[in-house]
C-alpha cells in the first residue's frame, strides 16, 4: 500500500514512526504546512503532487478541521483512493456525504481513530451489526473530562483548580471549551449512535450539559450517598428515533464506569443476542490513535470495503423518551423546579423522574440567569 | 456458507437460532446424540454424513470435551472444510496442531468464542497483533467466580452459601471444582498467552490457586483497607519466556477491575503503542457465545483466511520473573511464612514481595496440611 499522509501534527506523526517499521505500507508523500526537516525527501505543501501521483493509493488524513480536509478527502476519493481518517469533525458533519461518494468511486473510507482514539470501538460496532441488533451506544468518551472527574473523587479540589492541572499534563487544551462543555463527547456520540443506528443525527441536535459548573460540594454530597459522576454521553434506539443526550451523570459506585481512573474512556454498547460490551483504553494520545489509523489501513490493504453503515433518512432525535431523576444545584429555585422537588441533598435538589430533553433545555436556560447552575442525571 | 453444526447443547442450540434469521449463512446438518424433533430435517447421529456432504463447507463444533471432537474437526480440516470452533478444551490442548493442519489444508480454524464467550476477545488480540508489541494478557475470565466474589463484597455471606445461591441460578455447576478452584480460568489464560506471544504453553504448568478456601472474613479485612478481591489471570512476556498465572488478587477500589459486577468479564491486553485496552461483557451463556461463533463463520465468509498466531517452539513458563506481596491466612506459621511476613491484618499476615511462582507452589503444598488456607496476591 503506498500512503500519502495529510498533516504531520501529534497523530500524523505517529502514523509515520509506525508505517516506517513495516515493509507493507509505504508512507510516499506528507502534506505539510512548513518545514519538516525530518521528512524532506517526501514531504511536500501542494496537494496536488499527492492527487496526480498514481502510484498513490491512500490517503491518511489527520489534519483535522472540516477545510479543507473535506475537499482533500472527495478530490482524493474521486481520484479513486482508499481514503482514512481521524477526522471527527469531518466524520460527524459530512459522513453520509462522504459514504456515498466512497461507494460511488468503488473505495473505502475508514475512520476508526475518529471516536475513541486507540479503541477498537467503531470497528467492534461495524462488527456487532453485522450479526445482532443494537439497542443501546455511549458511555465515557472523553478522557480529559474524565481526569477532572476522577481527580474531583480522590481528594477535595476545586474545578478551576484540576482543569489548570490538566492543562499543565497536557490534557486539557489552553482553550478547554470543547471538552469541558461536552461538545467533544457529543461529537463522537453523534458518530457513533448514527453508525449504530444507521440515522443521520446532526451533532448540534443533541442536548448536552458539560461539567464546568461542578463543584467540590456537589461531589462530596455525590460520595456520602455512594454515587460517582461521570459525564456520559447516551444514544438509545426509541421507538420514533433516537434518544441522544450528554449530561454529568450519578452513576453507582459498584458499576464499570464509576472505576474508569484518569484520562481512561470507557464506550459501551448494548446488542440483543450479546447484551452489553465495552470498550476500556485511552481515548486520545499520538500513539493509541495513530495505531488505529494504521489498522484502518491494513483493513484496506486486506480487503475490507465495507463501510461502518449505510444512513438512512434522517431519524428523529426523540430526546425526552427517556425520563430519569436529577440532582440540580442551582441559586434560586423556580415553580417548575419546585413542583418535581423529590427530596434535598445538601447544596441541591433530587428531582422526580424528569424527560431528559426537558431537564437540559431548562438547564441550559437557566445557566444564562445562573452561571453556576449545575445538574446530573441519576441513573 | 453451508454450515454442519455438531452439537445442540446450549451454545449450539443458539447458533441455530442465530442462523435461522440470515440467508447468507445456511445450516444444513445438525450432528446429535439423541432425538431433536425441533430439527428432525436437518438432524444426524452420523459425523460420515456430514463429513461426505460435499455441499458442506464448514463445520461448527460445539461439542465441547477433546473426544471425539478432535477426530471431527481434523476430519473436517483434512476434508477441505473450515472449522469454527467454541471449545476451549480442544483449543488449549491442540491449538498448534490444528492450526497446522488447517494451513496445511487451506482452510480457516476460527475459534473466537472459545476465550470469553460473547466477548470480542481473541478477535480483537488477533488485530493487535497485526501492528503492535503485547506485554501482557489477562483479567478476570470467569463469571462463576466474579458472581461469587462480587455478591460477598456486597453484604457479608459464607462461600458455601453464595456458591449454593450460583448454582440455584445456574452460573456454577454442580460440581463447581473447574471454576472455583481456578482451571477454567487457567485454560483461557493459556489459549490467550499462546495466541498473544506465539508461544505453545500447557495450561496444566501455569501455577493456580482458586476462591474455594476464601471468607467472608478475608473480604472484611480487604473492603477496610480498601481493597477488592477478585480471580485474576496474568500473562506477561519476560526476560526468558512468559510469566503466566492465577491468583486471588486484592486490587483498589478504583482500579477497572474492582467493577466488575455480577458474572461479567473483563479481559486486558497492554501493548507498546495503545497501552492498556479491556474488553468487558458476558463471558458465557447461550446468545452471547453464539453470536461469537457465528461472527466467526462470518469472517470466514468474508474471506478471512488468517490464523490467530503462529506458534514458535515452546516457550518457557517463568512464573518466578514476578514478584509481589500477598495475604496469606493459614491456620499455622511456618518458619518460611515467618520469615517473609511483613505486617498482620486480622485473620492473616502481608508478605514482602515473593515470587510468584514460589508462593503459587508453597500454597499448593500448604493446602494439603491446613485445607482452609487461603491466599492472594496484591497489586
């Protein structure tokens, strides 16, 4: 297989140390931005020296961002090369679109590093559905989330504090936005229940509240009483559509996700003749997702042109088929909060069962009035 | 695919239903020990009709036991057919042999269910493999023992009684001995540690002690030091060979392991570029041991040819290249026991670090004298 890289950042980079030990893929050209002194003799910053070279078969793609990724990757499927990528944003906005040029032009599109990192996750998922009826998909799918959490559990701390931690280890960007709001998690949730599913969800689409707004006392009064938060992104089959959403959620100290320690994510389906799997490992990180990249290509160079699903006419995002109780801590209460009050935990309240679309639209709005608003879903 | 099925037990009984449903995969005889009027059609006393039915390109066995089922697979081998199989008894004790006939004869021997039941196991070590360096193999294999050891860290409870309860739901067997005392456990550490290091161990060298001999006051002292007790297998690739064994092992409260709930499973294997990955799901049971299988013909029907490992000349067993701490509680020291002892908990004494091989083999010897004895290792 002769590979053209598109990007050397973290990930492109470890797809390069790891092609240069084998004898079957050969990385012939990288697209870079400036200089790679490293890679000189293959590097290059025209696309099309890649696109009119037929000696190229793949491309790898892991520059990220939707331009001009996406421009890249339909020149180069038109050109009638396997394409693969670890593009999520691509992936989430635009993967009926590039399916189904893909199956147009007779080549694969592959992206399994684009949910889950180094986790074999979508292709476990491509593999279920072959054979058994998927029901339930979500779980832990953001690590650096889940350092903030963890951290949170172990010994007192304050949010603003362990997030400043986790941008001195590297694991929370300068600008943590995407992480700590869920946008990140949402994205891969949105991959995945559409892969699942066969729908064609829109990320934006799915209710989503993210963990900024926890505080050391919420978790204290979470622990006293044995849960552990986690924020957890859920997908479930319902009978209109699906039931996406992601929101910090209480879950018991005795289930799987509640011992998934540091950076660690922990995705799960749930399938009729299997019942429930997950998938335990590092979400993100050069080398887990450079090496599911590469696994990608030697699905490829093995044959595999199959693609992970076939969409369907756009499902209905269904989110309040799901109802369940919430903890909500919030500085003023409202008639509406006040008439589902179920019972008072210290700093909040625990409300009856609430439809999960309700609770996140209210939540969301009520962060405008009160920015320390925090809620989880107990489940 | 035209499928012969031998066996219509509980796991073939499953793979009938599961193929009922597809067109892709047809089952054309069922080889049976006593009348099935639900498959009289299809039913057969005779391996020979099967074995003669040119029309027939791949046998499932789910038979279990060595005999007769190795004269059938190798029979079916040797006739050109493929071989899926779930028995982990054949599979560990004739692993390389059959491997080698199968290459020898061109076809496919698959055996995904045999390790892990539903669980994706050997079919996602197998792709590990294709690009990464494994270290270790391992976990928690037995859903027998993990229902058993998680129900008395729940509330306090006698062995004798939850092992009753186990029985009463059908998760241990009558005579219990293959799963508590460690050697079902044992044999999936060894059909894992051969496909992920290429080597061609017994399972009967690899050093065990089961959860027999286990209190509920052992658990007490290990839930107040915030430890839980699980029945772990470990593999790991050393200096000289392979490090294999299985141990009652104290792991923290927040290690992956400790939530494991009910008769689940979660198997690991850590390699030098994704680091640590866990597989977690049911590891037995009628669907989802049979939707293995039936992934397996899957595969095979998609043309995957390729074997899970090549085995090399054997390897070592080095089960003295660990060493770690343990709990031992025996009804009397020994000067060796005194010699090593490190600290007291109530019923036992912590050691300094022991080879593991060491304690695996004075724990053995110490239970034919104090039959109540009990150990594990800590992590």
């Amino acid at each position: 297989m002769n590979i053209a890289l598109l990007g050397f950042g973290v990930v492109g980079g470890g797809v390069y140390e790891l092609c240069r030990k084998r004898t079957d893929l050969s990385l012939r050209r990288v697209l870079v931005r400036s200089d790679k002194p490293e890679i000189a003799s293959i590097a290059t910053r025209s696309f099309d020296d890649i696109l009119s070279d037929p000696s190229i078969d793949t491309v790898v793609e892991v520059m990220g961002g939707i331009h001009p990724a996406k421009e890249y990757v339909c020149a180069a499927l038109n050109a009638g090369k396997h394409v693969v990528t670890a593009n999520k944003a691509l992936i989430a906005a635009c993967y009926d679109e590039l399916i189904a040029l893909a199956r147009k032009n007779g080549v694969a599109l592959r992206c399994t590093a684009a949910v889950g990192g180094g986790i074999p996750w979508l292709i476990n998922l491509e593999r279920v559905k072959r054979l058994d009826s998927l029901s339930q998909v979500g779980g832990i799918m953001n690590g650096t989330t889940n350092f903030i959490m963890d951290a949170m559990h172990a010994a007192p701390v304050s949010f603003a504090d362990i997030l400043k931690k986790a941008q001195e280890l590297g694991y929370a960007e300068a600008d943590p936005s995407a992480d700590i709001d869920g946008d990140d998690i949402r994205r891969k949730l949105a991959i995945s229940a559409n892969i699942a599913f066969d729908t064609a969800l829109s990320e934006t689409e799915i209710p989503t509240f993210g963990i900024r707004t926890v505080t050391d006392g919420d978790i204290a009064s979470f622990q006293r009483r044995g849960f552990v938060c986690k924020l957890i992104a859920t997908a479930l089959r319902c009978e209109d559509g699906v039931c996406a959403f992601v929101e910090p959620t209480l879950v018991s100290r005795q289930e799987p996700e509640a011992a998934v320690p540091a950076n660690y994510n922990l995705i799960t389906y749930t399938a009729d003749a299997i019942g429930r799997q997950s998938f335990f490992g590092q979400g993100a990180g050069r080398f887990p997702t450079a090496a599911n990249v590469v696994q990608d290509c030697l699905d490829v160079l093995g044959g595999k042109t199959a693609f992970y699903s076939v969409p369907s006419a756009a499902a209905k995002l269904c989110a309040d088929a799901v109802a369940h109780p919430y903890y909500v801590r919030t500085a003023v209460m409202d008639p509406w909060l006040t008439s589902i009050t179920a019972d008072h935990w210290e700093g909040g309240v625990i409300t009856s069962a609430v439809p999960v679309g309700q609770m996140l639209r209210w939540a969301k709005e009520r962060l405008a009035a009160d920015p320390t608003c925090f809620i989880a879903g107990i489940r």
